[in-house]
C-alpha cells in the first residue's frame, strides 16, 4: 500500500550539497516512520537516518551525523535527504524505506516498503 520512489541523485564534487527526495503514493506513509539507506559496490545495505511519522523525532548514523539532514513534508507525501559536506565515502545507492516500525530502527529487515534507489556519487 506504500510505493517509494527516490529521486535527485547525481554526480557531485567532494564537499558539496545534494538533496534526495522520496515521493510516497500510499498515503499510509504520513503514518510511518521513513529511513534512508545507502549500499555501495559491495557493501551490504546500511542505515543513514530515520525520521518519526510526523517529522518531530530524527536519528542518524554517526557516520553522516552533523553532514545530513532527514525531514518529510506529509502533506505532499514525500521525504528528503540533504546531504552536506559530502566524501567520496558518501558514494552509493541510497534508498528511502518505511513500514509499521520504529525510526530509530536501523535493520533492513524491519522495513516493508522500499523504493528503487538513486545513485549519488561524489568525486575528489
């Protein structure tokens, strides 16, 4: 019943912006919680924010903590990810993904809905 769709990814210099949407089709999403992942080549999927269903709780990996900012605007049904500072260690495909769970959880398996992903890669 939720369908996600990543948009806005790119080819970006080191040390630059980039911001990441996420439209959402179901309007079940304003009643969950959203992450976004990201997978580089290689690596297994992993956990870079989470944000509560209405917008009011974040949680973020220490790895993008004080570089990446998580929100969601639910009365457009879509989520962001800007993304500041950015490393070549930021390349990957990055994911949004909700489901019936906790923002804070940072599993693969405890979410549901996934979208396709949308490729960021940064360049030194």
């Amino acid at each position: 019943q939720v369908q996600l769709v990543e948009s806005g990814g790119g080819l970006v210099q080191a040390g630059g912006s980039l911001r990441l949407s996420c439209a959402a089709s179901g309007r079940t999403f304003s009643r969950y919680p959203m992450g976004w992942f990201r997978q580089a080549p290689g690596k297994e999927r992993e956990f870079v924010a989470g944000i509560n269903w209405s917008g009011g709780s974040t949680y973020y990996a220490d790895s993008v903590k004080g570089r990446f900012t998580i929100s969601r605007d639910n009365a457009k049904n879509t989520g962001y990810l800007q993304m500041s500072s950015l490393t070549p260690e930021d390349t990957a495909i990055y994911y949004c993904a909700s489901g019936p769970t906790s923002y804070t959880n940072y599993d693969v398996a405890g979410y549901d809905y996934w979208g396709q992903g949308t490729q960021v890669t940064v360049s030194s």
